[in-house]
C-alpha cells in the first residue's frame, strides 16, 4: 500500500500501518496527517525535525503535540543504518559498509574535493546487470533499495558529516545496483533529499548513472526534475560493449543514442559518458575513431575514469601513459572529455569490494 492515497483512507486503515518515516515525501506526510485528523502545516515541522535537526525520536518534536507525536509513534519508526566497518583512504574519502534491517550488506562512499563533498550512493543489494568488470555484480539482486533506506544513506553521511561542521553538497547514483531498475523508489527518494524542508540538495548537484535501460530513460526524460545523468557506456562499438556488458544484448547503442537523443530534446542538459578504461580492450585508436562517430550530434563529454582493479576480474587499469594517450586521441578528435581523479586507491574502493571481501 501506498502512502499517495493516504488522503483516502480511513485513519482505523492507517493505524495498522508502520513504516519507516523516511519512506514518506512530503506530499506523503501531508496526506497522512490530514487522514488521521491533524493539519497539513505540521508535514514542515516534522521534515525540519528529521532533515534539519536530524532527530531520531518523535519524542524530541517539541512543537508538535502530545497526542500528534503519540500517533506518530504508532505508525512509524526512525530508523538508523548500522554502520558495520569503514575504510578511510589517504585521499580522505571514507567507504562505509552498512547493514540494513534485514541483514543486508549495502555500500556508500563519501568523497573529498576542491569543490567540497560527495556522496556515492548504492540503489539496490546487489546488482542483476551483471558488467563484466564490476565488483556488484558478484553478488546478484537481491531486493531493490526501500525510499527509506537510500535516504538514510545520505542522512547518515550528513551526519557524520555535521561532528566536522561539513554539509553534503553532491551526489551520485553510481554505487551498488541499477539506479533505473529501482526507478520509482530512487525518484522519491531524491524527491525528499531535495525537497527545501529536508536535505536541500540541488538537483543539479544529483547524478544518476545508468547503464543503459533505453525505456526508463525515455520516462525519465518525460520527468520535470533537473537532476543530471550519465551513461555508463565504457565501449566504443556493439561487439565490444555486449562483451562488457550484458545489457547491451538488449539495447544497441543505436537505440541507447536515440534515446538519448531524446533526452536531450526535451532537456537541452549535458550528458555524461562514463568510460572505463580496460588495458588493451576499449583504450586504442580504433576505440577513439568509434567514439567519435557516436558522439556526434550529441551534447556530452567523455569522461575516462581510471579502473580499480578487482582481485575476482582479470581486467587491469590501463596505464597512465596509456590514459593520457587516450585522452589525447579524443581531444585531438574534438570530443569533450575530462579525466576523473582517481579516489580512494588505497582501499576497496571498487563498487561491491569491501561488501565482497567482508562476506567472502
């Protein structure tokens, strides 16, 4: 049952429920209240309590009322994600192993740069796309991510965050899991992460990376949100990608590119291509002269991103030598493109790693 059509309910209905607050949007929490015979207004003080002040007892809702925070607490918990171990590399960027309600293992990375701090977010327990070079997916779906739960990953960073009087100003959707295979939930999540009563993330600042499911991005680009995307495309051709990338079985890069097209009519925003770059696969002359070809008519930049090396794959790192040398073809070819700055080398930082090593 959904808590969009709480507005319809009876409040005898609604008090067999309870869930998490977290899984609420505002609108959500608006309905609720009105259905149990309270007023809109207190959905703002509720979020500020939760978003802002970051409590985790209802009891601590001081302007609320007695009768208002009894009810709460029969309908809803405050979570927490339990943190289970973390890793701090040289470079400061910090990845953390949670443990969800369930027992599930599920990993989030906060990342330092010059312009301030970024989060790395999974969507799912494991990952069904099954990349050939990717550490998720040695552990296969097991369930998507609740709303809840990727808003506690954000909350609970932010948290931490806040012992150093530091604020989260970016994120990306690029952890373990599909973000575009968990559509609905990662949409409302976001939704509340960047709602101005809550966490107040600009949408600009959001990155969701998708491999590639071509029907979900022509929803997505139907949607009126302003939060970037970006293609994990890390092959030039067909053959190569289907190689890499079992999705790519499903959806050519014709169809990829025409979707993408189309996004981009709708949007006018600038897309990202996240290649990696594989030693002797995808970072040749030949892979330069196809990735020209593709990207042509299309408003994006490449941005080639240093592999971390998964002790499970045979795949290596190209060199830096090579690296640069890539990055030379592209511009000399006029492709935009930038090079990622290499985070957290010195711990498993590889997406599904340290989860990998911890249960293996």
């Amino acid at each position: 049952m959904h808590f969009m059509s709480l507005n319809s309910l009876k409040p005898s209905i609604i008090k067999r429920m309870k869930q998490a607050i977290y899984d609420l949007s505002f609108e959500d929490l608006e309905n609720y209240l009105v259905a149990v015979g309270s007023k809109k207004f207190h959905a703002k003080q509720i979020f500020k309590w939760l978003y802002e002040k970051r409590i985790d007892d209802f009891a601590l809702m001081s302007d609320l009322s007695h009768n208002l925070i009894a009810k709460l607490k029969e309908d809803f918990t405050i979570p927490s994600l339990e943190l289970v171990t973390k890793q701090v590399a040289s470079d400061g960027t910090v990845k953390y192993l949670f443990k969800l309600f369930d027992g599930s293992l599920i990993e989030s990375v906060l990342m330092v740069f010059d312009y301030g701090y970024s989060a790395c977010l999974s969507t799912q327990v494991g990952c069904n796309m099954g990349c050939t070079f990717c550490a998720s997916g040695l552990f296969k779906k097991r369930r998507d991510l609740t709303v809840g739960e990727i808003v506690l990953e954000v909350l609970t960073m932010q948290k931490y965050l806040d012992e150093e009087g530091e604020r989260l100003g970016n994120l990306v959707l690029m952890g373990t899991g599909e973000p575009f295979d968990n559509y609905d939930n990662v949409m409302k999540a976001l939704g509340i992460i960047n709602h101005p009563y809550a966490l107040e993330i600009g949408a600009r600042h959001i990155s969701i990376s998708t491999c590639g499911l071509v029907p979900m991005i022509y929803r997505f680009a139907d949607e009126d949100v302003q939060y970037n995307l970006a293609i994990s495309l890390h092959a030039s051709n067909d053959e190569l990608r289907s190689s890499l990338m079992p999705i790519a079985k499903a959806y050519s890069l014709n169809e990829l590119f025409g979707a993408l097209k189309y996004y981009s009519q709708k949007h006018h925003r600038r897309l990202t291509f996240e290649y990696l770059l594989l030693a002797g696969i995808n970072d040749q002359e030949k892979n330069a002269d196809e990735l020209k070809q593709l990207m042509q008519g299309i408003n994006g930049y490449i941005n080639l991103i240093p592999y971390n090396n998964v002790k499970e794959k045979d795949f290596r790192s190209s060199s830096n030598k090579a690296t640069l040398h890539f990055y030379d073809l592209l511009k000399k070819r006029g492709i935009a493109v930038t090079l990622r700055q290499k985070k957290g080398d010195d711990i498993d930082a590889a997406c599904g790693q340290l989860r990998a090593d911890y249960e293996g």
